[in-house]
C-alpha cells in the first residue's frame, strides 16, 4: 500500500484535540434501538472468532497478489454464511453477497488482505515466520499494516449481519481486495503496466449495481476505541517517479572531461524541494515531494555515464497534482540541461488518487457512526499516506475512516506506527471495528 500513517504530525494534532462525544437527539439516531442492539450483541458475541481469524491470517501473511491462503478463508466462512460468493476477481479478491429480506439499495464494505516485506519483531506467539517472493528476491513476509485484523473484522461484520438477514432492507457486498500494498507489477509487451488492487476489482465488476461504500482502516497512531475521520481530501493521492541523468563517463580525475550526473542529480534533488516550497500554492493543500533513493556508478574514480533517482509525489488536489508533475520535469531537465546532462522524467506505475470523503455522504453517515461508537469520533488532519480504496470513491460515493488500536497500555503517540516490524494492535477493537461497519452499512440500506 502506500499507506505510510505518519504518526509525528497527527499525534501532535491528537494531543491538542479532545474526542468529540455527542448524546444525539432521538430524532437524529439513523438506526433503531433494536437494530442497533442486534448488530452489538451479534458482534461482541463473535469476538474470540474475530480474534482467532486476525492471530491465524497474522502468522500466514501473504505477499499483495499472492493472497491465496487467507481468499480461501474468507472465501470459505462466506459461503457457510449462505452467501453467493465471487473469487479470482481483479486477481485474489473475493466477493460475497449478502441479499436481504426486503427490496432495497446496495452498500459495500471492503477490507484489504496482503502483508508487507517486513521482518516482524514483535514477540508475539503468532508471529509471522513467513517467506515469499518479492521483485525476484525472498524476503520475510508481516501484517505490519493491519490488514488482518480489517479482514477478520469485515468476516465478523458479514456474520452480525447475516443473522439479520430477514429484516435486511437491501443487499450487503462484502469486498476483500487483494494488493492494496501495491503488486510487483511488470508491463506487458506494450509496455502498460497491468492494473491491480481495487482497480483491478473496479474493472472485474465488484461494485456492479453498488450505491455506495465504506472502509476502515486500523491504526496505532489514535487513541483507543476513537475514530477518525475528516470530510472532503483525507489522503494523499501517490504517484511514483523516476528520474534518470544522462551525463558522459570519464574518469574522477578529470571531470572536465566529462559530463557528472552525479553532481546533476544532486542539484536536481535540491531543486525539486523549490517545486513545494516556492513553486506550488500549498495555501490551497500541501504536497509532499521525496527522493527516496539514488543509484549510479561503480567505483570511487569512475564518473558514471548515468544516475537513476526514484521518488514519490504526494498531493491532495488533481489541478496541483498535474501542475507539480509538470514542474517536476521542468526543473529536472533544465538543471540538467545546465550542466551539459540530460534528464528523462516518469511517473508510475505506482498511481493512487485522492481519498476523499464525499461531504453529502459523511455528514449522513455521522450519526450512526457517533452512535455506534458512543461518541468517540474525531475530526483529523490530513493524512500524506495514500490508500487504493479511493479507486472505489472514484466510481462511487465511498466514506473512509481510522480506528485507533494501540496495544494495551502503550501511548497512541509513542506507539510504532503502521509499516513498522514492531506494529501490533489491541484486538478488542476487533467487534468495535465490525460494529461500525455492520452499522454504516445498515444505515446506509434504511436511508430513504
């Protein structure tokens, strides 16, 4: 994924914060005493299940487009549930439909499957001894991201609601994508790089006849049991991009016989730190541009005759996003140009846009979901992390949310964040989690 939840910012913004707790009017409560109870008891009856699920998929992990164990899991409860249910879609994925028994609409809930490239150094009894393959190389395989407890919270929400089938005003699909992390991919002869993901879902027909959807993602960077949430740009679009130097080799000792693109690509590094900071209306959103990794040459006295940069560009709005990738390219070739050197600029494969929440939706969906939580939604800043799940909002109006999971005990601004070999969540957030969607969902079917 390239969800990298930046906690440093977002905890400084959380410790100033104090959760919002609302008692709600009778009047504006959008579910029923009834229906909202029957959707608790279901669920925290389910709890050592959830439980059970998070530890089994934890100690398996897989590799985003190798989630073949745990689509068979799901894929398996779906159908003991009664469930018709959809696999190999968009890859991995698996979808199961949930016809209730009355006429309505048609919601979805997601959850995301794959683990990371990580050697996870947590301790835990069900730690992950995993190995695969990634980028032709074997390396250690961890849910460092959350993503089996978004499964077996989702497996746990499909179960609270099929044993409400009858009064079900509508149809449930449930959404387990495989590769948000973003696959290996490889382009075909054509040179296009294969879709993956939730696009490659979107494009397989998941959200056929879909009105809407919802999508949690679990973090350790909030307080316990507290979601947050923000209506309009949440995340951060991603693009990723390469930048190669093409200068002419010659020896260390006589540069000026040659063309550096060492030296070229170390001002072009620094230039494109004045495409933020003077050149973008960041008044407007920020954005984000890193160099992340530079290659070239082989020996201390050996000029290289290239050098190969490899960054990623994160913004919040499609006008800036194009008008930085255009300045982008400007900078890095005229500083190029400037030294005799020539610079060659793309961007992908990887390419997520915005997650944002719809205003209509999210101001529709608060009640239920300050419900459910008993109050404990918050407001939070922008997050510079990007999610796939905005290939879904792309198609239909789609509302994303945190929930907050630290481990017991440990302070949610000190905890390791997501993508670290320590990340571990508290898993009685597990029926919290579930509730939330079960009730978004049921909402969701019985707005007029």
């Amino acid at each position: 994924m390239r969800l990298s939840f930046t906690p440093s910012t977002l905890a400084s913004a959380l410790l100033a914060s104090s959760v919002l707790t609302l008692t709600l009017p009778a009047a504006a409560q959008s579910l029923d005493a009834a229906g909202f109870q029957q959707i608790e008891t279901a669920v925290n009856a389910l709890a050592p299940k959830m439980v059970a699920w998070r530890r089994d998929i934890h100690e398996h992990p897989e590799l985003s487009g190798q989630e073949e164990r745990t689509a068979k899991l799901v894929a398996a409860h779906l159908r003991h549930l009664g469930m018709e249910v959809q696999t190999g879609v968009g890859g991995t994925g698996v979808v199961g439909t949930l016809r209730g028994g009355l006429p309505g609409k048609v919601v979805a809930l997601r959850a995301d499957m794959d683990a990371l490239p990580v050697e996870e150094k947590t301790g835990l009894p069900f730690a992950s001894k995993q190995k695969a393959q990634y980028h032709g190389k074997e390396v250690p395989v961890m849910h460092a991201c959350g993503h089996d407890a978004h499964v077996a919270m989702l497996m746990g929400a499909a179960e609270a609601l099929a044993g409400m089938r009858a009064r079900l005003p509508g149809t449930v699909k449930f959404i387990f994508q495989p590769a948000e992390e973003g696959a290996p991919v490889v382009p075909d002869s054509n040179g296009k790089v294969p879709s993956f993901g939730a696009k490659s879902m979107v494009e397989a027909g998941a959200l056929k006849d879909v009105q809407a959807i919802y999508g949690l993602h679990i973090t350790s960077n909030l307080p316990s049991g507290v979601v947050g949430y923000r209506s309009g740009p949440l995340m951060a679009g991603s693009d990723s991009l390469s930048i190669q130097i093409d200068g002419r080799g010659g020896h260390g000792s006589s540069p000026w016989m040659a063309v550096d693109p060492v030296v070229a690509s170390s001002q072009v590094v620094l230039g494109l730190q004045t495409v933020v900071s003077r050149q973008l209306n960041i008044s407007k959103e920020p954005a984000v541009i890193t160099i992340g990794s530079i290659h070239g040459g082989t020996r201390y006295n050996i000029i290289p005759d290239s050098v190969e940069m490899l960054g990623t560009l994160r913004t919040f709005d499609e006008e800036m996003r194009a008008e930085a990738m255009k300045r982008i390219v400007t900078t890095a070739e005229s500083i190029a140009a400037s030294s005799g050197a020539k610079a060659r600029v793309t961007f992908g494969p990887v390419a997520y846009p915005v997650t944002t929440n719809p205003a209509a939706l999210t101001e529709a969906s608060l009640p239920a979901l300050r419900e459910t939580m008993g109050g404990k939604v918050m407001i939070i800043p922008k997050v510079s992390g990007s999610e796939d799940f905005s290939e879904f909002q792309k198609v239909v109006p789609g509302f994303f949310y945190f929930l907050g999971a630290p481990q017991q005990g440990q302070d949610f601004a000190k905890a390791p964040s997501n993508h670290s070999p320590l990340f571990d969540i508290d898993e009685a957030q597990l029926p919290v989690g579930a509730r939330s969607l079960a009730a978004l969902a049921v909402d969701f079917l019985k707005r007029p």
